[in-house]
C-alpha cells in the first residue's frame, strides 16, 4: 500500500469522514420535519437520535478495529460505507418509528467501521512526526460533515423534500463504496505517477 500516494489516501478518507457526519447529522438537520412526519414525542426523538444509534456505533467500533487487525481494511470501511448509505437511503423510506430506529442502528454499525480502520491505514502511510497534522486533517470531516449537511438540508430540503434528500444521498455513498471496495484509489494513484514519469 505505501507505494501509493499517502496523500491521496489521506484525501479520500477526508472525503468518506465529510460523508459520514453528513449522513449521520442529516436526520438532526431535517428533524422538524420528521418529527412532524411521524409525529414523535421529545422522548422518541431524544432515543432515535442518541441512544440507538451511539450504543451500535459504540460497541461495533470496538469490533470493526479489530477485524480490521485481521482481515483488509479497505474492504471493511467499503462494506462499513455501503452499509451506512443503504441505511441512509432506507431512512428515506421509512414508514413507521421501528424504521427509523433499525436504520439509525444500522448507520451506526457502518460508520463505526471508518475511523479505526482509516485511522490505522493512514498511521502506516506516514511517518511518526507527521500523524499529529494528518490526524487532524482527517477529523476535518466533522465539522465540514456536519455543516455540509445543514447546507444540504436548507437548500435541497424545501425544493425536494427530505426523503429525497435521504435517498440520493445514500445513492451517492453506495458509489463511494464501490470505489473504495474495488480499490480505485489505487489505480487513480497509478495513473497519476504515470503521467509524472512520461
């Protein structure tokens, strides 16, 4: 893997954390809507938001570290990216309060398999001195996530509709997962040092 552009990698993992705390803070930026939607109670609100979705990210992220001791990490944040994204676009589905809460489980599972496993590609790529600024580079992700998915949600949301939103979001991540499962960061990499050398 380090034959690779580190940055390139550092870029993309950039990338897939803005998503993450997108999808994960959309439901929070939509939530009059959804309240009224599925006429919620502050105590319903207060679980969806909280408790069902950081007890499953909580618990799986300790799984999700170390399967990606043992088994390929990249393949394991796609799989963590897919995952997530169909829940996303499930959330814009949803028909009942039970929906909302298997897919708010299920967006946690997900997204509790990126930050171990990418933290611990990019602690290879690069050099000890340099993990501080790195780390925090990748924690950009969020508040740019978190601000991108308030943008996304007053300027599509009135236009659209939030269910709308939910869904092509979660179109858009299944893609990322796609190219992260096949690698194609990788071939992107090769093809720009390709180009250097002719």
């Amino acid at each position: 893997m380090s034959k690779f552009s580190p940055h390139l990698y550092l870029a993309f993992f950039l990338i897939l954390n803005i998503f993450n705390f997108v999808d994960r803070n959309l439901l929070m930026a939509f939530s009059n809507e959804i309240k009224a939607d599925f006429n919620l109670t502050n105590v319903e609100w207060g679980l969806l938001t909280g408790v069902y979705f950081l007890f499953f990210y909580s618990v799986f992220g300790i799984f999700m570290g170390v399967l990606g001791d043992k088994f390929s990490r990249m393949k394991l944040i796609a799989m963590g990216v897919f995952l997530w994204s169909f829940m996303t676009a499930f959330t814009g589905v949803a028909k009942t309060f039970f929906h909302l809460i298997f897919a708010r489980a299920f967006i946690g599972i997900g997204e509790s398999a990126l930050t171990p496993n990418s933290i611990s590609i990019l602690s290879d790529l690069f050099e000890q001195n340099k993990r501080g600024t790195i780390s925090a580079i990748y924690y950009l992700g969020i508040p740019l996530g978190v601000g991108f998915g308030f943008l996304i949600s007053a300027y599509f949301g009135p236009i659209y509709g939030w269910r709308a939103v939910f869904i092509t979001l979660g179109i858009i991540g299944a893609f990322l997962a796609i190219l992260t499962f096949f690698l194609i960061i990788q071939i992107i990499t090769g093809l720009v040092l390709a180009m250097h050398y002719v």
